[in-house]
C-alpha cells in the first residue's frame, strides 16, 4: 500500500450504503418517470419517458425567466420499457431516507504543490491560452451595467457585495459556501460561492483555487455551469454563478436509491459530453460525483465546482478528489491524465445504477483505497448486461484498456453499446428532454431542493487589511 496522498475532500455528505427510496405524498418516488408522446434519446421502448415539459430547451438559467415557465413533475407510471427494466422494483419503496448530512468534507492535505512551483503549477494560465482564444466565451452580465455581449475576462473587478442580496445557503464546502444571491440591478438570482481565504490558505488550495477560476471562465458549455464574474475583499473571494434550481443528483438519487438503466444513461449522456468539451480544452475535472452534478429547471446536467479542474496536457501528480472517486493511478501517486475522469465515469454510472459506490467499504476511506487498488468490482445482477460492459471498460486500472484513453478517446465511450439509443447531437442542444424535472417554480429563487445550513454568523464585505495580498490575482 502506498503512502496515501492526501485528499481536498472525503464523501461525508452520507454514507453509500443503498438506502429505500422515498415515496412523496402522491405515492410516487422522485424519479418515477413520465410517459411521453415522444421518443427522442432513445429507440427502444424502455426509452420512453421524458420529463412531460416540452417547453423551451433554451439555457433557462442564462435568462431567468421571471414567470413559471415549468410545471412540477408530476410522475406517473413508468413506461412500459422501464416495466421491463429490473431497476423499476426499486422505485416502488415505501420508507423514507434519512434526510442527508452536510459535514464539512476536507479532509487531510500532504503532497501539497508549492504555489508556482510545484509539481502540479506551471500549466497555462488564463493568460497563456492565447491560442485558446476562440474557446474564450463572451457573455452578458448579470447586471444592467452592460448591454452587449463581452470578453469574460473583463468582468474581472466588476462586481461587488452591494450588487446582490445574500440570502440563505444552498452548499457548504470545504473553504467557505454557496449563497442564493438576488442582483439588485436585474433581480435575477444567482448562486455565489464564497471562499474564506483564510481556510484556503490554512489548506494548501490557493492554486486549486486560482485554477478554478481560470478553468470556468474558459468554459462554456450546456453541461457546464456559467461563471459570470468574481470579486475578493479582505477575508472572502466570491464567485457568481447560475443559479442552477433543481438541487444536486445526489438528492435525487439518495432518495430514488437507484436509478433505471435508462434515467443512468440520460445523466450519464450528458456528462460525457460535458467531459468530451472539458478534455478538448485540456481541463481535467477530477471531481465527478453526484454532489457536483446539479439539475436545472428542466432537469439537464450542469457541472458545478471547478475546484479541481486543471487544465493538463498531458501529465499531473497532485493527488484530489473524493476517495470512492480516486482511479488507481491517483491512489498509487503515480502521474495520471485525463482519464481518471473516465475512471470516475464509470464508478458515477455504476452508482447511479446501484446507489452505492463499487469500491465503498463502512465509510473508512483507507478501505476504500485498498478496494480500489485490488480493483474487483461486483456487479449487482441488476445492472444491465450493456452497462456491465462499459464499466468493465472504464473501471479498469489499466490505461492501456480504459475506454476513453484509446486512440478513439471520447468516441469509444460514446459509441459504446450502452449509448446506443443515444442520438448525441440531439443531446447536445438539450433537445432530448430529461427524465425527471425537478418540482421547482423557475426564476423565483425557489431553493426548496437544497438542503438546509446553518448560516454564516460573519458578516461578508471586510475591508480590513488584506494578509493575503495578492495572491488570488484573477479575482
Ligand atoms: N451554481 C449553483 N447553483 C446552485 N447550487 C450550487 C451551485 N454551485 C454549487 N451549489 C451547491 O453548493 C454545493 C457546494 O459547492 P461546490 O462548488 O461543490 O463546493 P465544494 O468545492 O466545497 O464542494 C454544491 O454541492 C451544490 O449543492
Ligand atoms: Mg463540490
């Protein structure tokens, strides 16, 4: 067993054990799908629910719309597909879960990159993409201070507190929390992440912390959650984003247990794409799992929390992510690349499948690196023959075979039998309609599928000395 690097974050969010689904007050579990006139992700009959909303596909969470444009999901059978699928008994519990946890997760920090010199610095900056300037995005601000499009860097500096009103916690992470906010220039609502700057010091993730800066705001895809801008003050840096309403897919998968094959695939669709972009642009993500894959208003994927995506060309050591997570390469401390993001692929289908993670072991995080290096995985007998055989190809520990990292990349994932009913293109213009949408009334700030925090008691906006000079340049 190798001397364990160590890790940003642990999964304490809940534990994996797989729990009974919860039944709401109509009788029907939160992901029962609904039936659809329309078939479009996929041919075969166990394709056919669909969110029951054919309203606009257009990204709802650029331009809030200030009226409900969406109707609560109101589930109904599933379809005849699913009937057949072995999945769909699962759906039929009747004991609630416990309602889930937030504890904080940091977790220990060796193996830390000396900033600016360490192993995992020295990769471009925001800066030093210049001929990644087609990939930088232009977009409209979320205040009325701007009227066209503009380059996003120049939103760097143009906010602060006094644009929003903060209202309550949506997440807690390991530096600081994400707020529902409310511009008081366009009273749309966004979501802003608050980073203590002194917990991101204390934690070695000043670099992380940069990167995640940079990385957002050279991404825009549909999948991908938009970062608008950032400001800092003394004690906290602050970063604006959508505000994506339909709650985190751990929520919903805890309280669905698992999911049927073909809601899995829907999810999983969409965060292929999103990894396919965030590979093309040299990024790795490095933190796939359920608690940063947010569902919007129709319930499409929006990937949240760059807090460890790096843009890498080819080779990187640091060690992060989230035990249940870890490829083996990463565990074992030797260079990896992008494809522990396909290794975290498959242990995110295979827990969508199942509600709990292949190599989860009570919880203790060095049984579950010990679980990941021996690499056996058991395959309930539910899980559909198709998906064995991806995860198979993605859970495998050695990246001359991990589909993903061969000479056809992404493709070979895409192409896989599993996906096959997957009309990709389609997907990618959100023209596939989800399986579930989230019982939100858009636009209105309606928080009600975030669990509850304790809220922050100091007060934000210091203008006190600033310790930390400048080591949070992009801010
Ligand atoms: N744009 C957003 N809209 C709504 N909720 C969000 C958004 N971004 C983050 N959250 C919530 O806040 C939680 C913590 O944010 P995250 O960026 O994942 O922080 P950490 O790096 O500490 O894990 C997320 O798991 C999610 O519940
Ligand atoms: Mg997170």
């Amino acid at each position: 067993m190798p001397t364990l690097g160590f890790l940003k974050k642990k999964r304490t969010k809940d534990d994996n054990s797989p729990t009974s689904p919860t039944v709401d007050k109509h009788g029907h579990t939160p992901i029962t799908p609904t039936l659809s006139k329309q078939s479009t992700l996929f041919t075969e009959p166990e394709s056919t629910f669909s969110s029951g909303n054919d309203s606009a596909h257009s990204s709802a969470t650029s331009q809030p719309a200030s009226s409900t444009t969406n109707k609560p999901a109101a589930p109904t059978s599933a379809p005849q597909g699913m009937q057949n699928n072995q999945a769909t008994g699962q759906l039929q519990g009747q004991n609630p879960t416990s309602s889930t946890q937030n504890v904080p997760s940091i977790h220990n920090l060796i193996h830390q990159p000396n900033y600016g010199s360490g192993i995992d610095s020295g990769y471009g900056s925001a800066d030093n993409t210049a001929n990644n300037n087609n990939a930088v995005p232009t977009l409209n601000l979320p205040t009325t201070q701007k009227s066209g499009p503009q380059p996003f860097r120049e939103t760097k500096g143009k906010y602060t507190l006094t644009d929003f009103s903060i209202s309550r916690t949506l997440g807690t992470g390991s530096f600081g929390r994400v707020h529902l906010v409310q511009s008081k220039h366009n009273q749309r609502f966004y979501a802003v992440k608050v980073l203590k700057k002194q917990q991101v010091v204390k934690m070695k993730q000043v670099e992380h912390t940069n990167d995640e800066r940079r990385m957002l705001q050279r991404c825009r895809h549909p999948f991908l959650i938009t970062l608008w801008g950032t400001w800092q003050d003394s004690k906290n840096l602050y970063m604006v984003m959508d505000f994506i309403e339909g709650g985190e897919l751990f929520s919903l998968l805890r309280k669905s247990q698992r999911f049927p094959n073909p809601v899995a695939k829907f999810y999983a669709a969409e965060v292929t794409l999103a990894i396919d972009y965030l590979h093309s642009m040299n990024i790795i993500y490095r933190d796939l799992k359920p608690e940063n894959l947010l569902l919007d208003r129709h319930g499409h994927i929006k990937i949240t929390d760059f807090g460890f995506a790096k843009e890498v060309p080819d080779i990187t050591w640091t060690l992060c992510g989230t035990p249940d997570y870890l490829a083996p390469e990463v565990v074992s401390s030797k260079g990896y690349n992008k494809s522990v993001d396909w290794w975290s692929l498959g242990i995110l289908i295979f827990e969508m499948l199942a509600g709990f993670t292949p190599f989860w072991d009570s919880g203790s995080p060095l049984k579950i690196y010990e679980n990941i290096l021996k690499g056996r995985v058991k395959y309930p007998p539910y899980i559909h023959p198709d998906a064995q055989d991806l995860l198979g190809k993605l859970i495998t520990a050695d990246l001359t075979k991990r589909l993903g990292n061969l000479h056809g990349g992404s493709r070979d994932v895409m192409t896989h039998a599993w996906f096959a009913e997957v009309t990709w293109e389609r997907l990618a213009k959100k023209d596939i309609d989800a399986p579930y949408v989230p019982p939100v009334t858009g636009g209105i700030g309606d928080a009600s599928l975030f669990d509850k925090y304790p809220e922050e008691s100091e007060p934000y906006g210091d203008r006190g000395e600033d310790q930390y000079g400048k080591m949070f340049p992009d801010f």
